[in-house]
C-alpha cells in the first residue's frame, strides 16, 4: 500500500537533502520478497509522486538497493526506516549501501503498516474508531507491552494503535493559507484508504480554483453511511494521508455531514464539488449539498477513475489467504531479524562492560 507512514518516512527522508528521488518496486519484486501487493505498481507510483515531498519516481526500483543503482541516478545516500527489511532469503535489502556508507536513517511512523491495515479489512475490527468523547481527540492510552514467546507479533508491524500528536499534523501541514482573490474550492468525505480514486478527484478539484481544503468526516459519520467496520483507518490517520497529497492546502478534522453557511462563510468557498458516488441523506433526510446548491455554489466532478475503498476490501478479501500467509511470514521473519539484533546490542554491551 502507500500510506501516511511511507509518506512521513519520505517527509523526513527529503529534509536530509535538496532533491528526493523514491524508488518504487515492481508488483514482481514485491510479490517475491513480502507478498502480494494490495496496490497495483501502476497505481503505487502515482500515489507515490502525488506525495508532496517527492521530487522524482524511479519505477520498478531493485529490491536490494546497490551503489550502481545510486550513481546511476545521482543520488548521495539512500534513506531508510529504523526497521529491518530482508529479501525472501533473510538479507538485509540495505547491506550494500550500509558498508558504503551511504546509508542513514529516519524514524518509523510508530503504529501503522500495510500488515495492520490489511488486518484490519481481514478482521473486520472497529477497535481503531474514535468514538463518544474520544471522537475528536489526540490522546490515546499507551499501548501495551508486545507479547513474547509464539504470539509474539514483529515489532514494526503487529502494532495497531496509532498515537497522534499536534507535533506530526504541523510537520504534515503545508503551513499556507488562501492569498485574497484566491478561488477556494471545498470538498468532504471520508477518504478511507487513502487511493488512486480519492487523488484523481482531488486532483480535479484542485483545477478548478486555487486553494482546496478538504474536509474529514468523524469515524461515527462515516460509519452512519458506509456501515460494517468502516472506516479502515481513523480520523487522525485520515487526515495525515490527505495532508500528505500535495493538491490539498488545508484539512478540516471532524468536518459536518451537511454542508452548511457557516463552514462556506467561514473559509470563504467559492466552490463546493463532489464525486459521482451516491451521496448519503444527512440524518434528518436532507440533501448534505443542500446550502451550497442553493447558492449556486455546487459543481459533480467526473474523476475518469472508479477505485473505491470497498474495491481495496474486496481486494483484500478476494485473496484472503494470501494475506494472511504474507502477514504471518512477514511477521515472524521480522521478529526473528528483531531478536538477532537485540542480541547482538546486548553482545555489545557485556563486552563494553567487561572492557571497563
């Protein structure tokens, strides 16, 4: 998948330098070394260059990055997270460039994976919504201790609760706001699963003014609408993936279902559009388009692009088993390189100690 952890790992990946090049791997080399992927790489490179800190793509990127590879582009060192890769056969994808030294690292987005969001769908769980008085808010409990022995789940991806801070929606920002005379274009929905359909829409609505806000449904609404367990990721995880696409200027968090007079007088909408999608009544039976259809002030977009979330999901379920089979050899081959290296820290202590 291609979501708001690889787009805060790019985030911090383009402050080491000027100029950031995202190589993006083949549907094959994915399928070979971690399974089969949710994205297909057609709709993985568009999302990928659609991330506002990209600069460049480089398709069907080799899975094992060498020094060839980084010349080849122009490219200083290679950026990667503080988690533990391995090919099909155990070795570490960055060996090369490591012992090169043209390696560093950023911090894994703690709390998300294409592992857990894939569960997610399998599951059906709904232990990630924020509802009653945690709707709107950014604390969570912290989560549990991880387990040890054969339940045991891998450290970078068996983690299922995402902790949001005010700190990483400033990073995620674009920090802008509307000049005067700007056209300011509003759109809402859930963008659940953050996909190629949701960015060809929003790519459109872009075009028509100069600055888009988008705004977010609660999970409680999107719920009311969709029904079963969604959405598939919260509110906050929602909004750091449309933050992260870079035809959105600004995002309303926990915006109303119906569109109303004060949300358009407040941010100053010159437009209000929507999709081709079925549009839901509001709980009272009104039409949510209503006040700006009234003004004039209502334009339906045809995106060119049919994806849907529940597409993802049936995706997903379609081939069930694979999942699950890539989610469990994916998580044991990262707990057992999680332990080597523990042990290895620990190795390096006791010797440290013996030589004091």
């Amino acid at each position: 998948m291609v979501h708001f952890g690889h787009a805060n790992s790019l985030r911090q990946a383009k402050a080491m330098g000027d100029y950031l090049m995202v190589g993006v791997h083949s549907d094959a080399e994915v399928t070979e070394h971690k399974g089969p992927p949710v994205f297909t790489e057609e709709e993985r490179y568009k999302m990928v260059r659609a991330i506002k800190w990209v600069d460049e793509v480089v398709e069907a990127a080799p899975y094992v990055t060498t020094l060839e590879t980084l010349d080849k582009y122009g490219c200083d060192f290679c950026v990667h997270g503080d988690d533990i890769t391995m090919t099909a056969e155990g070795v570490d994808t960055y060996h090369i460039v490591k012992a090169a030294n043209r390696y560093k690292e950023c911090q894994r987005t703690r709390g998300v994976s294409t592992t857990d969001l894939v569960g997610r769908m399998l599951l059906m769980t709904r232990t990630h919504f924020k509802t009653g008085k945690d709707e709107y808010s950014v604390d969570l409990p912290p989560e549990p201790s991880l387990e040890h022995g054969a339940t045991a789940h891998s450290p970078w991806t068996g983690v299922t609760q995402f902790l949001p801070t005010t700190r990483q929606l400033i990073q995620f920002s674009s920090g802008r706001a509307p000049k005067p005379g700007d056209r300011v274009v509003y759109v809402a929905g859930a963008f659940d699963l953050f996909h190629v359909g949701h960015l060809d829409f929003l790519e459109k609505a872009a075009a028509e003014g100069d600055f888009l806000i988008v705004g977010l449904h609660t999970d409680p609404i999107v719920n009311r609408y969709k029904g079963y367990n969604y959405p598939i990721m919260n509110l906050h995880e929602r909004t750091l993936s449309v933050l992260a696409c870079r035809y959105v200027g600004e995002v309303v968090i926990g915006a109303p279902y119906a569109v109303t007079a004060e949300l358009m007088d407040h941010f100053r909408v010159d437009v209000v559009c929507h999709g081709h999608t079925p549009v839901a009544e509001d709980v009272d039976g009104s039409d949510p388009y209503l006040e700006p259809k009234r003004r004039g002030k209502f334009k339906s977009l045809v995106s060119g692009n049919d994806m849907t979330t529940q597409k993802i999901v049936e995706r997903i379920i379609e081939h069930r088993m694979e999942f699950m089979l890539r989610n469990q050899k994916k998580e044991k081959k990262e707990l057992a390189a999680y332990e080597a290296f523990e042990k290895s820290k620990q190795t390096e202590r006791a010797d440290h100690a013996g030589d004091q």
